[in-house]
C-alpha cells in the first residue's frame, strides 16, 4: 500500500493521495466499467498486508463468524449488511 498524504493546491484546495482498494459486490453487472473508474477492483475476498497487519475485504459476510474466530485477520472489512 501506498502512504496516505494531504497538501494544499495552488489554488488553496486541500487534497488527498491515497491508496483505494475496492472488491464487486453481488449486483456488480458492469465490471468492464467499474474497472476504469476504480484502479483497484478485485474479485473479493481480497487479502492485504499493511506493515504487519492481516487485512481482508469482502463483500458478503459469509463465514463471517468463522473468520473472526480465526483471528488470521486484524482487521476484517465487509458490506451487503442492507443498514
């Protein structure tokens, strides 16, 4: 992963760089489209390593529990909770 760092413009505007990572969700039909707007798409689940932590992503929470149990995961990241 890249650092995540803020500056001002030229034009006094704050902005930001950072790495974004996303996974398709299950109504993900437009993949081809998706993929050119987002750099990083990628079939979930998708595991990441920052520094020395265990991170996962997800769309569903399937087995949910099971991975929290597992505790191979320091941070677990998931949606489809409808809320």
């Amino acid at each position: 992963m890249r650092a995540i760092w803020w500056r001002r413009s030229q034009k006094g505007n704050w902005e930001i760089n950072y790495a974004a990572y996303c996974v398709y969700g299950n109504n993900d039909g437009e993949r081809l489209g998706l993929k050119q707007m987002f750099q990083e798409i990628y079939v979930p689940p998708l595991e990441l390593n920052l520094d020395t932590k265990k991170i996962v992503l997800m769309h569903e929470p399937d087995n949910l529990k099971a991975i929290e149990q597992s505790g191979y995961y320091d941070v677990i990241v998931y949606g489809h909770t409808m809320q």
